[in-house]
C-alpha cells in the first residue's frame, strides 16, 4: 500500500504539472497571437477589425485570402467561444451598429469607404481566385478541425491578412452559428449590387462615398502614362480623411474611417487605366465593369431627389430656345424652313470604332468651324453687315481633331500668364507689328508680352480703370459694377486688369485682321469670346450687364438708326453705364464732330443721360458715361418716337439665331420683375436669391424657385469643396479657364469664386433659360446650342464641366461630334468632368479612350456616373482630304 500510496502520490503530482505546463503554453502562445502583427484574435471586434484591415500590410500576396482561423469547437475555451461568436454577429449587424457597412458613394460628403486599388486585370484574378477559394473552403475545414485538434487544446492557426475573414472563419458547433462565407455566387452578387469586389479575399469591399462631409476613405486615385498605371503624386486630405497614396508597384493600403452617412446604397467604383477600344468595349457591353482605382468622388447623394429635373418641364423657366422660335415666327418662310431643318437631327449613338484623322483646312491649328466655314461664307451676298464674321456652322458637324502648334507647351500659370505667354502657343506675330507702339502685345525671345496697354490707355490698363471711377465714382467697381461686357476688347486687357478691382468682364471681338486677338486674351487666362456686332443679337440674355465698354472698338453705333446701340440698350441693365472712349469724345475733325452729334441726337432719343465727361492728360484720351433710364418716364414723355418702343410680345431675353430689332424695350414697371431694382452690391450677391424668384414660381428641379435656388448653390458648394478640390487629383494651380457646359442657377461656378479660375456658364437653348439667374448672382454665361460649334479658338479651356449635358443632347444630335469639340477647346493636360446616366457616360468613356485620353476616375450608382477624364498630347499622324 506504501509503494501503491507512493506511486498514486506520483502520478497525481505529473498530472498537476502537465496542466500547469500546457496553461503555461496556451498563455504564451495566446500572448504570442496577440503581439504578432500578422496575428488577429478571432474575438475581435468589427469595428477592430476595420482598423487593423487598414493598417496591416500585405507583406506577401501570395497569402490564401480565405485562408480563417479554424478550430475544433471541443477545444475551444469558453472565452474565444464567447468572444468569436459576438465577433461574428458584429459583422452580420449593419453599418449603424458597427457592422459591414452598405457600400456607397455620394460626392456631396465626399466619403469611399473600402475602396482599394485594383489594376486592370487583376480584379477578375483575384475574384477568380476567391471564389475558388471559397468553393474549396468547405473541404479544408475537417481537415483544419484535425489540424487543431493535433496543435493541442485551444491551439488556432495563425489569422490571415484579410481581418474580416478572420472572423468570418470562427465557428460555434454548440450555438450552430457561423459567419457567413463568401462563395462565387456571393461575390457574384456582390458585384451587381454595385459593390467592388477587390482584392484579398475575394469579399465584397465595403464602400461608402460621402463627399459632403470630406469624407473619402481607401481611394487611390490613378494616373495613366501611356499604357501604365500609376499613382497621382499628391495625397488628398478632406475634413481629417486622407487618401493613401503608394508609388506604382506595392500593393494598395486602404484607410478607412467611420461613416457619417451609414445607410447609402451600393456603388461601384472604378478608375479604368487606358487600355485598348476594343477590350474597353468588350467589358463594358459584358455588364462586368472593372472595379480599377477609384478617386474621391461621385455623385450627390440629393442628385434623384433634389437636382434631378423634372421630365416633362422646366418649371417656370422657358428655354432660350422657345423664346427664340418665338421670335423667329416673324422671320420669312424660308429662314423658318432652315430653322426646322436644322433641328431634324437624329439620335445616333451606336459607336462602335473610330479612325481619327487632323483637320485639312486653312485654319490649321486655330480651326473654328462655325467661324470658319469658307463655303458657306463664300455664298453669302454682302459682307456690308459683319455677315462673314458672324456664325455660319457646318451642316454636318466636324468629327477631325485640330493639330496642335509644333511646338505647344503648357501655358504659363496665372496670374504670370496675364503679362506673358508662350509664343508656340499662339504663333502669331502680325498684331505684335501693328499695335506693338500702343502696348498692346510685344514679342520678346520666346514669349509674347503685354505690357497692359490698348488703343485709348497706352500706359496701362488699370490707370485707365481708375480713371472711369473718378470720373464717376458711382461705378464702384468690384461692388456696384460686377459684371461687364467690353466690345472690341483688342486682347482684352482692359478686362484682365479688372480682376485686380473684383470685376468680371465678358470681352467680345471678332476673329479678324486684328490676327488671334481672342486668342491671345484667352491663352493669358482672361474671358473672351470671337463674336462679331453684325446683324444678329449677341448670345446673351437682356437687362444682364452693369457696364458695357468700348474702347475705339470700331463698332459704328450711329448708322441704321442706331441698330447696334440699340442691342447694347438690350444688354443693359436699367441704371447701367455705357462707357464710351473714342476720338469723337476729345477730337474736333471733321468726322469725329460728325460722329459725335449724330451720338449725341441718338443717346438723346434714347432717353441716355450723360452723367460724366472726361479728358485724361496722361494718356490724352476722353471718354463719357452715358446712364440708361430707370424707368419709362422719359419713352411716354418723347416727342418724336425714334428709336420705337418694341412690340410687347418681343422678347428681351430671346437671343439665340435672332435678327437685330431697331427697337427699344421698356423698362420693367413692376416692382417684382426683373430689372426693376439693381443687384445687392458684390459679394452679397452670389448668395442672395433674386429679389424677382418667388414662392409661386416652380424652380428647376420642381421645389418652389427660392428653395431650388438655394439647394443648387448648397449642393454644389459642397460637391466642390469637399470633392472636387481635393478628391479628383486635380492640381487646381494649373487651372485658370473653366467652362460649366451646362449651367442652371450658376452653383458651380460661385463655389469656385475664391479659386483664382473664372467659369464660361453655358446655358443650352434646350435647358430652363436661367441665365438671368447667374448674371443677377454677379456671375457670367452664354447662350449656346452644343449640336454645334463653340465660337472659341482650340485649346482655350483648362476644365470643362458636364452635368447632365450629353443625355439631353441625345434627341437632337449625336455625342460623338460634342466629344470632338470638347477636344477641340480642352487644352492638353486639360481635364473633363461629366456626369450623367450610366449609359450616356460609358459611351463618352470609350470614345475618350479612343482619343488616347487618360480616364482618371469613374464612378457609378445605380443609372447614374460620374467620369473625369484628362486630355493629352496625342495627336493622329493621318490627315483628312479636302
């Protein structure tokens, strides 16, 4: 019993110490999990998880992404148990509760969560391979329960890379609950919800887009050179997200933070590389996008509810292009016939390949079409009016791509540009030795210089400016005077030194013997448009400008009645100046006296008060400031009735294709409408809704107009701010003209007014006539049709901006002549927004790869995407015949 008792003694004292031994290991080892960096405990919790899925690097990639942690549930103590099987019921919880959060994206708040850099290609690799992977779980997991059995009691593999997984792979036997795996058909679903599916372990990639709160998590944006993918050297930080940016070759790391908006819908985000038309096509048709790196952005969350407008109508707006029909019923039965003509335009958008060849004409690389159409132009029977210089547009528009100068560099950046410029840009030297003694451009070494003088202000522009303001202080520019219209405006410095007074001026001149004047005005960062005073109104809406200037513009306001004053009377606001400088003002020959009394007899019956008259001793110059009357008091009080008063029913604002009218327009009587009162005084009036949009008027996108008004410009202040300055890779240093192509209440274009840019608002003759709007917010625009050409010099824009334009072309005109003209007035390195239906998007997305462009970023939710796009250098080496 002695040796029995001994023994038994014994065997009790191994037994306690192999327990104390195998505790011991368990705690080291569970010490040793919880150090390691490649190591995460099945008990993590999801919102853990996330974080560590953020930080933790892929040192190889080779790792099985499905590779979970699989345990026999025997083995388990009851702590992991416990721990893995709250784990798991975290992720099945939704966003809100800490959970997978429902993939998304919304460019007002500026938010992608998860999103992750996949290259072309590897996309459909790495779901392949989960898939596969996934299919081969189920047989692997008797193995890995034998597995753990043998490493010893609570022994558990080493958690892979991918968190998520990680916790996806802890099982409960006892409860019977299991978060659930990612099979091919998951993934597959995944996919067509809208969700990315990227790469590791072949799971959905949770993605949330909010660019309202600047919060754009886990994107990468992409920088295409040639057939390479890089990427953009600059990292975007919006409200305390940063976007990660890694150089070309390791793999993508995805930041993620916590959602502000946690119940968005599903997006799909991809940033496609340039690759071949033809793969590009097949992807696209096939339905599987590729999810490829994405840049912060997309579209608003607001966009179907709120900036969405409506179907059938356009509220209590009209379009240019009914005003002007309206207009146009007087016209003959032939021009009606033309008109009509011109508008039985097809849809047509079944691109399916494209062979680029370089314009064959006489232009070269400074080719307008409407502007330069020598066939048309050929047939006309007078030229008495300006008639050759005016707009006479192919019927068939262009689809060849204008050459660029030889030897075409980047522009220099403003405010820099506005003294200088490259002279390859603009070839040109004619204007250098004809006006090169009224300092208006001079050519020095490889650079054209302006030294900031004109005709009347041989030592300065801005001297000349103040000038005007002495002579009538109430001009008050920059406050009062906001917006101006310069006629005649040489290369437009005159409007480029009145940034330095907060002014914005629409400078105005035709493209003739005066060589590449526009041009020139625009390739130093200052508006322009070739227009000519001819026998047509100008693109603009009535009662819009605060000033209008010539300046020796050589425009012949006294003859036929007055006709071409009489438009200037049109663009005038009620209380609005007309300055006017030239040598009837100040000479006494025998033409100039004669000019100026018919001046005098004219602005007389116009009811124009002269309220300033000036000599300059500097530049001996004079010039004089009529006012236009502010009411109809001195039209019922004339004696004689020339100018007549227009009729009625004619339409001040009608504008587009319309034949001047020798007539005046009275002065609005009701207090309520339009160009009775003045603007609030600038900067006020950016914000402020017009006085003359009321409750009763249904806006744009169907909210009564006040309210849309106000939604436009809060929307798009934050789509701005938190997406596009600092989620598309955009080096806004670089970006000096822009071009909204297709404005409504003007709310983009007065979220970039701290930005050193001015933006060209268009508004089509198709969309609500809002145009009035922008003017009265102290912004600017022009009325244009997008069927055909713009009347602007290639390469004159850094960014045009599309919302919503090509889906409404569609019914009248194809898209892939609009996408050649883009090309034609973008600048190289020049980038291209647009946003759209999905379908309209995709297609502007193949024929822009077509064109060897880089495609930055796309985005996509439900119909609706979003692309930005940058045009480069390329050029077709075949040149088109004659």
């Amino acid at each position: 019993m002695a040796l029995f008792d001994r023994n038994q003694r014994h065997r009790s004292s191994f037994g306690s110490t192999a327990t104390i031994v195998v505790f011991v290991a368990i705690c080291l080892l569970g010490l040793w999990m919880m150090s390691s960096p490649q190591t995460v405990p099945a008990a993590m919790s999801a919102s853990s998880s996330e974080k560590v899925k953020a930080d933790v690097k892929e040192e190889d990639s080779s790792i099985d992404a499905t590779n979970t942690v699989k345990q026999d549930s025997a083995n388990i103590v009851a702590e992991t148990t416990t721990s893995a099987a709250a784990a798991a019921e975290a992720v099945e919880k939704p966003a809100g509760d800490g959970g997978n959060k429902a993939a998304s994206f919304d460019d007002e708040n500026g938010t992608t969560e998860g999103g992750e850099l996949v290259k072309p290609g590897a996309g459909e690799a790495v779901d392949g391979a989960g898939a596969a992977a996934a299919k081969e779980k189920g047989g692997e997991d008797a193995a890995a329960a034998t597995d753990a059995k043998d490493a010893g009691g609570g022994g558990q593999e080493q958690a892979p890379t991918d968190t998520t997984d990680a916790v996806g792979g802890a099982q409960d036997d006892k409860n019977g609950d299991q978060t659930p795996v990612e099979t091919k058909e998951t993934a597959t679903d995944a996919k067509e919800s809208g969700g990315a599916v990227v790469g590791g372990g072949g799971r959905m990639k949770n993605q949330t887009f909010d660019d309202e709160n600047g919060k754009m998590d886990g994107v990468d944006l992409v920088k295409d050179d040639g057939n390479k993918t890089l990427i953009s050297e600059q990292s975007a930080k919006v409200d305390g997200a940063m976007l990660t940016v890694k150089p070309l070759g390791e793999p993508a790391e995805t930041t993620t933070t916590a959602a502000g908006n946690k119940d968005e819908e599903a997006a799909a985000v991809s940033a496609t590389e340039t690759t071949s038309t033809a793969e590009e096509d097949k992807k696209l048709d096939g339905g599987g996008e590729q999810q490829l790196p994405a840049a912060s952005e997309a579209l608003p969350n607001v966009q179907a509810e709120l900036l969405t407008e409506r179907a059938a109508q356009n509220g209590s707006f009209t379009t240019q292009a009914a005003e002007s029909t309206e207009e146009k019923k007087r016209d003959d039965e032939k021009e009606k016939k033309k008109g009509k003509k011109s508008k039985k335009k097809k849809k047509s958008n079944d691109v399916v390949s494209f062979t680029w060849k370089l314009c064959n004409t006489s232009a070269g690389a400074d080719y307008i079409p409407c502007l330069d159409n020598e066939a048309a132009i050929k047939k006309l029977k007078t030229n008495k009016h300006y008639e050759h210089r005016e707009r006479h547009c192919p019927t068939t528009p262009p689809t060849c791509l204008v050459p660029s100068p030889p030897s075409y560099r980047e522009p220099i950046r403003w405010p820099r540009s506005r003294d200088k410029i490259w002279y390859h840009n603009v070839p040109h030297t004619k204007l250098a030795a004809y006006k090169g003694h009224q300092n208006w451009v001079k050519v020095s070494g490889e650079h054209l210089t302006f030294p900031g003088g004109g005709t009347q202000f041989k030592h300065g522009a801005l001297h000349y400016i103040d000038l005007i303001q002495e002579a009538l202080p109430e001009v008050a520019w920059g406050k009062r005077s906001r917006v101006v219209l310069d006629v005649g405006c040489g290369v437009a410095s005159f409007g480029g030194y009145l940034f330095d007074r907060d002014t914005l001026t629409m400078s105005l001149a035709p493209k003739d013997e005066h060589e590449a004047q526009v041009q020139f005005a625009l390739e130093r960062g200052i508006p322009a448009i070739s227009a000519v005073m001819g026998t047509r109104r100008l693109p603009f809406p009535g009662n819009v400008f605060d000033v209008v200037h010539c300046a020796r513009c050589r425009v012949p306001w006294h003859i036929e009645g007055g006709m071409l004053l009489l438009e200037l009377n049109r663009l005038l606001r009620p209380g609005g100046f007309f300055v006017w400088s030239a040598t009837p003002v100040y000479q006494k020959l025998p033409e100039d006296v004669e000019i100026w009394e018919e001046m005098v007899k004219l602005t007389k019956a116009m009811c124009w008060d002269v309220v300033a008259k000036t000599k300059d001793t500097v530049d001996l110059v004079g010039l004089i400031i009529f006012r236009k009357p502010v009411n109809n008091r001195c039209y019922d009080k004339r004696s004689q009735k020339e100018p007549a008063l227009c009729e009625p029913s004619d339409d001040p604002n009608a504008a587009w294709n319309i034949t001047l009218r020798a007539c005046m327009h009275r002065v609005p009587d009701d207090p309520t409408v339009r160009g009775a009162r003045w603007p609030a005084p600038w900067p006020e009036r950016v914000r402020k809704v017009p006085y003359w949009l009321s409750s009763s008027q249904e806006g744009v996108y169907g909210k009564p107009a006040p309210e849309d008004f106000a939604a436009d410009t809060e929307h798009w202040r934050k789509v701005v701010r938190s997406s596009y300055l600092t989620g598309m890779g955009i080096d806004w240093k670089t970006v000096r003209n822009v071009m909204d192509m297709r404005a409504v209440y003007g709310g983009f274009a007065a979220a970039l007014r701290e930005m050193n840019v001015w933006v060209m608002n268009v508004v089509a003759i198709d969309s609500p006539d809002t145009l009035p709007v922008i003017y009265e917010r102290g912004l600017f625009g022009i009325y244009h049709d997008w069927c055909e050409s713009f009347s602007t010099y290639p390469r004159s824009y850094d960014l045009l901006h599309a919302d919503e334009l090509f889906s409404k072309l569609k019914p009248r005109c194809k898209v892939l002549p609009v996408i050649v003209e883009v090309d034609r007035i973008l600048r190289p390195n020049g980038k291209f927004i647009v946003r759209d239906d999905k379908e309209t998007v995709d297609e502007v997305q193949r024929v822009v790869r077509s064109l060897q462009w880089e495609v930055r970023m796309t985005v996509s939710k439900n119909n609706q995407a979003l692309l930005c796009a940058r045009k480069t250098t390329w050029r077709p080496t075949e040149v088109e015949a004659r």
